[in-house]
C-alpha cells in the first residue's frame, strides 16, 4: 500500500512566478490537509480539503489556494511568490480528518 | 488557542546517555499528541503516539506519557544513539472539526560518539 506521495520533490522558482504542488492521498483516505515548514519551525497549517471543499484555512494569504479532485489527491497553488514562500511543503492525508499521514515534501526555493 | 511549547535546542548528548525533551501544551479538550522525528533534509516520521490522558507511547526505545494534569508529554530514551541525531516535534491533534495538527517548534537532537 503505498503513503501518501508529493510531487516534485524539489522546485525552484522566480518571486513573482506561480507554483502548483501535488499530493497523492494514502489508499482510503478522503482528506487533504497541506502544511509549510520554513527553515528552522515547526510545520504550521495552511489549510485542509474534504469532499473537494476547503473545510478550514490557517493564518495563510490569498495567494495559497488548493483544490482537491474527486479521486482525493490535491494540489496546492501559491500566486506571486515571496522570498518566504520558500519552504518544505507538507502534504497529510487521513480518514474524514482523523489521524494525519505525511507526504515526504516537496522543497519550494524562491530566487 | 492551541499551542505546543518544546524545549529549545540544540541538545547535545554523549552516546547512551539519558534523553529528555520536555512538551507541554494548551488545549481544549482532549487532543492526541505526537511526536515526530525529522531528519536532515527529509519529511516528517511518526515516532510515537498517545490519545487519551495516561497513555503512554513507545516505539524504538523512546517513550512519552500523556499527563493531563501537566498538559505534559515529554520525550525520554534511556540511551541514546549517534543515530538518533534528529530534529524531534512535538504536536497535538485538534479534538473537532478539521483535527488539524499544531506542532511545536522542534528541538534538535545531536549525539556524540
């Protein structure tokens, strides 16, 4: 059974441009949640989708959007990237938003 | 609102030496608590787990007691390993609605040969 997986692992863009992350949910599980680690912290919450639907939104900006499709995976998608949008992404799957299994990341670095 | 608090590193250890990195939270409710292992350049690893008061985790020779009365949940090995040389988080599992996790800030880990 595979876990949950995130593609690419590594990104590199440009401030301005635009990024879009993706997560593969482990086997039966329904809900999405993505998490940002920049360098030195704890993960912090962005926000969690279930049933295609945003359910809730850390203390994150408009730019950070998602979507979810019907067949659970994810995408997250940051609008005009900051110098501290760089970080490790973390994606988490679960059923319906019990205990959370986490993706491996995928390291954003904006030049 | 909900809150991890950890210890602040680095900890740097003799091999076998005694482990203990403290963890204390708020929180409504009665959440789950974690620990995490992260290391270098790598995602997060569940170490252990504990979901009602008076649980205790273990898993590879660490172990954490959930202790409500000191909204405690401390980290302790009895000997630790040059392998063992990580970052450790501490998190919480909100108790409604999303059960999104807050984690602490992460305490790092160094072990000397």
């Amino acid at each position: 059974d595979a876990g949950v997986t995130q593609s690419p692992t590594h990104l590199i863009k440009t401030r301005g441009q635009q990024v879009t992350l993706r997560c593969s949910p482990k086997s039966g599980h329904d809900t999405v949640s993505w998490y940002q680690q920049a360098l030195g912290q704890g993960p912090q919450f962005i926000f969690q989708y279930y049933e295609e639907e945003e359910r809730q939104r850390g203390n994150f900006p408009d730019r950070f959007s998602g979507h979810q499709f019907p067949n659970y995976s994810s995408e997250l998608n940051v609008n005009a990237l900051l110098l501290g949008d760089s970080a490790l992404y973390l994606c988490a799957s679960s059923p319906q938003g019990y205990e959370q299994y986490f993706g491996p990341g995928t390291r954003l670095t904006v030049t | 609102g909900n809150s991890v608090t950890q210890m602040e590193g680095p900890v740097t250890l003799s091999e076998e030496a005694f482990l203990t990195i403290n963890c204390t939270y708020t929180a409504t409710g009665y959440p789950s608590l974690f620990w995490y292992v992260q290391y270098p350049g790598e995602g997060l690893q569940l170490l252990l787990k504990a979901t009602k008061a008076d649980d205790k985790g273990s898993n590879k020779g660490f172990e954490a007691t959930y202790r409500k009365e000191t909204t405690s949940f401390h980290l302790e090995k009895g000997s630790v390993q040059v392998s063992d040389s990580a970052v450790y988080f501490c998190a919480l599992s909100e108790t409604s609605g999303t059960y999104k996790y807050i984690f602490g800030t992460g305490t790092r880990l160094k072990v000397l040969a």
